[in-house]
C-alpha cells in the first residue's frame, strides 16, 4: 500500500470511528479534503483489505456488541502492495507441508496466481522470502545452496494445547491492557490461528478463547501507532522530520496530494519542521503526542492524529541532540503531561469515603498523583500538596473526584471551580 494511501485511509477510519456513518458521502469527503471519487476508491480498497462488504456496519451498529479492535485490519495492509499481498499467503501456504527452495516456491506460485496476475520472478522470490526470514516468519535450513525454507512455527509446535491456551490470554491481557498494542494484536490473532489448527473442529468452542472482556473505547490510538515507530526511530537517530499538520481547530483532517501541479491547490497546509524529542501518551484521553525543539530551540508540541506524510530529513549532531533533550527534560520537570508553562503550587483537601467504607479516594490519590505528596493527614480528609507548570493538565483529575474534593491553592484555581459548580447547580435548579 502506498504511503500517501495509508495516512489517508488512517484519516478515514478516524473519521468513520468518530463519526458512527452519520456523514453522506460528500460531507466526509469534503471533511476529509478529498474528492468523492476518492472517497469512493478508498471505500473500495478498505472493503477489500477487511474482507467485510458492510464494514461500515461496524461502526454504525455493531461497535458497542465487539470487544475486538476494528480499526486493527488495516495494520495487515500497512506498506503491502497488490502483488504481495496475493503472492506471499501462497508461499506460507507452500512452506506449511515442507521445506523448499526459492526455484520450488517460484512453480508454486506460478501454478497458484490467476492467469491476469503479474508472474514473479526468481528474483522477487528471494526477496520476498528475505523479508519473510528478516521478520522471523520463515528460517533458512542448515546446509549449502540451494538454500531451503521453512515456516518458523518452533513457539507455537513446541508448546502443549494448554500452554497455547495460557500464552493466548497472557498475550490478551497484555495486548489490551499495555500502551502501545498493535503488536500485541496482531500476535494474538495469530495465536488464535495456531489454536484453530491444534484444536479438532468438533472441540472447539468459540467462548474457550475468551476468559475475560475487553471494550476499548479509543481506537484513534490504534490508529495513532502507524507513526510511533517511525518517531521513535528518528528519536534514535537524532534525524529531523518533516510533515503535513492539520491541527484539532482545523476543518480538515487530511488533503488529497494533487498529481497534476498546474492545478496545485490553495491553502494547503503547510509543512511543519522539527528534531523530535520526545513521545508522551495521554492515559486519560487516549492521545499520542510529539514534543520537538523547532528553530532557535523552541519547544513545539503535536498531536499525533493530526501528523500527515512524516518524512525523514538530516540528522543533528549527537551533542546538539543532547543539548536539546537536556532543556526539554528541564522544561518538563513539573509537566503533569505535557504543559511547559509557569510551575505552580496546587493544594488540594481529599475527603475519604464514610461509614468505614475502604478508602479508595486517597488510594487513587497515591497511585495517579505522580510526584506529588500528601502534607497532613486527618480521620476525614487529607491535605495533597504538588507543583505543576500550569492548572490546565491536573484540573480535568481534580474534577473527577467530584465533591470528594475541594481546591485550596492557588486561588484562580479555586474560584474557577466555585463558578464550575455553580453552573452545574443552576442547570439542575433550572431543571425542577
């Protein structure tokens, strides 16, 4: 799949995600920057790759009756063309019953492919079988040329039907409860194809593989992972990215490259430039963000869904990298997540649960108050005590305590939740 193709149908399924299918055609496409005939041809090839004629429906009708991800599905197509993703299934299926060369596995594709299809070559044989070794889906046999291949199935053959089992719900637990996940998807799935084939039809049961229940409620971070391992990677490289941005506030969440450039459109976005740093996940929102130094070492933050055609640029030398890293950790010292702002001190009174109840309240308090402290300590209440740089990031925590918390310090903090409340009380008074 082409890269440009892959960041618009990410957008895509965003949007589908978000939207549930309230949009018609020519209100998404133009929500998303694309033409309707585009929007069609991306309908198409998602149809294709997720092998569901009424995957729309998903969204629509079934999302809240699935645990599974249903953004997941196009990670399978991710950087795949057409001929790929006919020609390599043939070669797994060839290498299931016994090892062969890449002249054996040329015949077999040839003998399975349509006549339309585009015939490989040798060549494009051991490329593909290359990649296949690379990512440890096949290995190469001892002894000399010509060389043989087969599956690399030792984890899954080696393994007891009950040890299949175990290893399947660690994973599951572990790809739905660990940030990122993709990954931890994609081999659950395959352990699933693994417990099919050692599992006799007529013993199996649909319910044996599903010991606990899982509803994700923020698939754009699934989506969001296309582009963490590309960040991390020019992390590591101290290279310098380039990319399209269209930011929450925009109307837009995409726009459609135009092949023909006597008719470039207007007011495309702009390209933005920066020295990745650093990658932060929102917990509480589900968003990925990247915090990067622009010119003159400006700090510049963004949010991943909106970064479009990432593309490497040169790399900084190690020291500048190092220089910059420095001052970021320094500026995010007191960062609740990823504000930069002026550090204040946020005093807060927690009051516990009553009638004996556990006390839950202040258990929250030490697990998600991060380095802030707890100061005085009574039967009915304590006293939290913690700098941050800025009230913006910690005040959406501080209200989910409701009324089992009262704001001390700083006093605009305060006054802004008097009014806060206020306002809720006289919808409810407006209400009787």
């Amino acid at each position: 799949m082409a890269k440009e193709s892959f960041d618009k149908e990410i957008q895509f399924l965003r949007l589908l995600a978000l939207t549930g299918g309230g949009y018609d055609r020519q209100q998404f496409a133009g929500r998303l920057g694309i033409s309707v005939h585009t929007f069609d041809k991306t309908v198409r090839r998602l149809r294709e790759v997720s092998g569901d004629a009424d995957f729309a429906d998903l969204f629509r009708y079934g999302y809240a009756d699935s645990a599974e991800p249903v953004l997941l599905f196009l990670y399978r197509a991710k950087s795949m063309k057409e001929s790929e993703s006919r020609r390599l299934p043939i070669l797994l299926t060839s290498l299931k019953n016994h090892p062969q060369t890449a002249a054996e596995l040329l015949d077999a594709c040839c003998e399975s492919l349509p006549l339309d299809a585009a015939m490989p070559d040798e060549k494009t044989i051991r490329s593909d079988l290359r990649y296949l070794e690379e990512i440890g889906v096949v290995r190469r046999e001892p002894g000399g040329r010509p060389y043989r291949y087969v599956l690399n199935n030792e984890l899954t053959d080696c393994l007891s039907q009950k040890e299949l089992i175990d290893l399947y719900e660690f994973v599951d637990i572990m790809a739905n409860t660990q940030i990122p996940s993709v990954q931890g998807y994609l081999l659950r799935n395959n352990l699933k194809k693994a417990l099919r084939s050692a599992i006799p039809e007529d013993e199996w049961d649909d319910g044996l593989l599903e010991p606990f229940s899982y509803k994700y409620h923020y698939d754009a971070r699934i989506l969001d992972e296309a582009h963490l391992y590309t960040l991390l990677r020019t992390i590591k490289r101290r290279r310098r990215i380039s990319f399209q941005y269209f930011s929450p506030k925009s109307r837009k969440s995409y726009s459609a490259k135009d092949t023909n450039p006597l008719f470039g459109r207007e007011g495309e976005p702009r390209r933005e430039a920066t020295l990745p740093l650093k990658v932060v996940y929102d917990h509480q929102y589900g968003r990925w963000y990247l915090i990067g130094a622009a010119a003159k070492g400006r700090i510049v933050k963004f949010r991943m869904e909106g970064m479009v055609d990432i593309a490497e640029e040169e790399a900084v030398p190690e020291q500048y990298f190092a220089v910059r890293q420095e001052q970021l950790e320094e500026r995010m010292r007191y960062s609740w997540l990823i504000d930069t702002g002026e550090t204040v001190t946020v005093r807060a009174r927690f009051y516990r649960p009553m009638d004996g109840q556990a006390d839950f309240i202040a258990e929250r308090v030490r697990l998600q108050g991060q380095w802030g402290r707890i100061t005085e300590e009574q039967p009915e209440s304590f006293v939290y005590e913690i700098q941050v740089n800025g009230v913006t990031e910690i005040r959406p925590w501080l209200r989910g305590f409701g009324s089992s918390c009262e704001v001390l310090e700083p006093a605009e903090l305060r006054q802004s939740f008097i009014e806060e409340w206020k306002e809720i009380g006289d919808y409810y008074d407006a209400s009787l």
